[in-house]
C-alpha cells in the first residue's frame, strides 16, 4: 500500500510540473498576443513589402524605414524565402504577427505531440514533463526565445522532426520532401539528408537524389531570377560574426579562441572528428541501430557541426536530451542531475554547446541504448 501510495504521489507530482510549465508558457504567449514585437517576424514582413516595391530587402535602412524604425536586425534569408511571407502583407503588421504567432504556437504543440512518440511507453509522462519544462526554460530559453522574436526555428522543428518519423516508418520521400521544406529557410538543415546513406540504397538513395535535385533546383531558380538579390544575401551570410550566448555554435568558439588565420583549419578538423567519431559509431553498431538512434546521433553530430547555431535554434536538441536525462536517470542519477543543471541554469555563453556536446559523448559511450524510445519493428539498418 505505502508503494503505491508513493507512486500515486510521484505521478501527482509530474503532473504538477506539465501543469506549470503549461501555465507558464501560455502567460508569456498571451503577453506575445497583447503586445506583438516579434522583431524577426516583422523583419521578414517588411522585407517583402520593400522587396514588392523593387527595392533590395537586405538594404536594412530601407527595411527600417518603411517599419518606421521597429526593424533593426537585416533579413537573413534567400530571396525565395520572400514568397513565403507575402500572404502575411495583406493584413497590417500587428494582426500578420498574431496570425503568425498562432501559426507558431500550433506547431509547436504539434511538434510536442512529435516528441512524445519518441519517448518511452513507461517513462512518457516523465519524459513529458521535461519537455514542457525545456520549452518553459531550458537551453537558455531557447523555445521562449523563439517565440518572442518569431524566428521561423519552431516551424523548421516541426517540418525536421516530422520528416524524421517518416525516416522511421521507412517512408523516405515524404522524409526528403520535408527535410527540403526545412532548409527552405536555413540552408543547413539539408544536410540530414545524409540519414538516407545509411539506409537500404534501392529505397534510400532515389528519395536522397529527390531531395538534392529539389535543394539545387529551389537555389538554382532562386540565383538565377534573382541573381543580385542572391549574391547579397550571399555577401551578408560570409559577414555574419555573432558569438557568445546569442550564437554558442562550434564555430563561434574556436573564433573566440584562436587568430583568424587558424579558425577555418580548426573548425574543419574539429567538423572533420566528430563526424569521423560518430561515422565509427555507426559502422561499429550498424547491424543493431535503430533508426531513432542514428536520427538522435545525426541531430547531435549536426549542431557540433553548424557553422551558425542561434540560441533558439537549440529547440532541436530538447527530445535528444530527455532521452538522456531518462536514462541516466535510473542508471547514474549524478550524471542525470549535471545534465539536468546544465541544461536548464544558463551561466556560461557557450552552455548550450557543452551540453549538446556532452550528450554527443554520452551517444557514442552508450549507442545503442540511449534511445530506448519510439515503438517501432526494433530493426537494425542494412
């Protein structure tokens, strides 16, 4: 009786914490909905109407000036990118950003209900719980973040995690079709195409081949209609330089360490290890690695990876570390309450890139029982 009494506590107890992680969050959206800024949203709104009018969106004095000086970040993404938001002008700027704050907060929902099926049956409502708690605070705030300037980071989740529940059920077209939608807006999402190199070649690489022609073809129409256009925003994604808290990227590290001469060849050599480490881990382990494994190691190798990683674009790495916090949860619970500490009490400026390096490590010691989640046919890759 006292077992089960302790055990209806503890559920209580979860429970509690979804609800105020829940409670928490929605306060801050209303306040998003009451006062919409949303900085990056209305970037990109004004964006298209400067762009309507023929003049270059990434002239950020014209921008500011038709936003009537709101907007004072430039727009960072390829001309095509424009279409996207155009159906967003036809309403006045505050009522876009609502109607895109709605759209945000959907997928986000959307994107937890993807997270959930990664999570273990016994352990879903712990794992849960963490979640909710991760997009209330962790990494920085990351998922707050998100929604206060209206990046596009929680629609590219959706679009990335979606794509990778296909990759699971085998379905490797509809993976590479939203794998591309992803990179729409950021090129370096592309690149999780790579996952259909491990898969069987007759059925993986024609979709990989799909989502390659489809990447070249988007970019290739893009630069040659708008070839100006493309060239600058070209000239503003080689200039970008943000370091610290706001971009803890692999690549901002080694700039605030070594002289500029030296940081090309260290971050290619350090790109070139951890892929090299988690290539290794693969081909060690390949005859027993589920899918939901080798997605979970290609999310971690990806974000050491990425020459630009924004502090809410850290949202990719919240299911990667409940899994852990899960599992070292009943095997090595100080390991589980570092991560746990690290993960959610933001001190240092490259905090978020220790942690997804640490889970990293933590990938390769433990393949492939770290992710002991999604129900699937439990088969290896062939």
């Amino acid at each position: 009786m006292m077992e089960v009494r302790k055990f209806m506590k503890l559920q209580r107890l979860w429970w509690a914490l979804i609800l105020l992680g829940t409670v928490y969050v929605s306060v801050r959206v209303v306040g998003l909905f009451l006062e919409p800024d949303l900085h990056d949203f209305r970037t990109y709104y004004f964006a298209t109407e400067v762009a309507a009018t023929g003049a270059s969106p990434y002239d950020l004095e014209a921008v500011s000036v038709a936003s009537g000086g709101t907007v004072v970040f430039p727009f960072f993404y390829p001309p095509h990118v424009l279409f996207l938001f155009k159906p967003f002008t036809v309403f006045g700027p505050d009522l876009a950003a609502r109607i895109y704050l709605l759209l945000k907060v959907c997928a986000l929902v959307g994107l937890m209900s993807i997270w959930t099926r990664f999570l273990p049956s016994e352990r879903r409502l712990h794992g849960t719980a963490l979640l909710v708690l991760l997009v209330a605070g962790g990494f920085h705030e990351a998922a707050m973040i998100d929604l206060d300037t209206g990046n596009v980071s929680i629609l590219e989740q959706l679009l990335l995690w979606a794509g990778f529940l296909w990759f699971i059920r085998g379905r490797y077209a509809a993976f590479a079709a939203l794998t591309l939608a992803a990179s729409l807006f950021k090129i370096f999402p592309i690149a999780f195409l790579g996952l259909l190199l491990f898969v069987p070649r007759r059925r993986g690489w024609p979709a990989l081949a799909g989502g390659v022609v489809g990447f070249l073809a988007v970019h290739g129409l893009s630069f040659l209609t708008q070839r100006p256009l493309y060239e600058e925003f070209l000239g503003l994604t080689y200039a970008m330089n943000e370091r610290g808290v706001m971009n803890p990227c692999t690549l901002a590290a080694v700039r605030d360490v070594f002289p500029g001469s030296q940081v090309v060849v260290v971050f290619g050599l350090t790109v070139l290890l951890v892929t090299g480490l988690f290539l290794e881990r693969v081909r060690r382990n390949r005859a027993v690695f589920q899918p939901q494994t080798l997605i979970i190691g290609a999310v971690l190798l990806l974000t050491l990876a990425a020459p630009r990683m924004k502090d809410y674009s850290y949202v990719l790495l919240f299911l990667p570390a409940v899994l852990a916090l899960l599992k070292y949860a009943e095997v090595r619970r100080p390991v589980a309450w570092g991560l746990g500490l690290l993960m959610f009490a933001g001190v240092l400026a490259y905090q978020s890139l220790l942690v997804a390096l640490l889970l990293f490590l933590l990938w390769l010691r433990e393949t492939p029982s770290l992710v002991p989640g999604l129900d699937s046919e439990g088969k290896g890759l062939v």
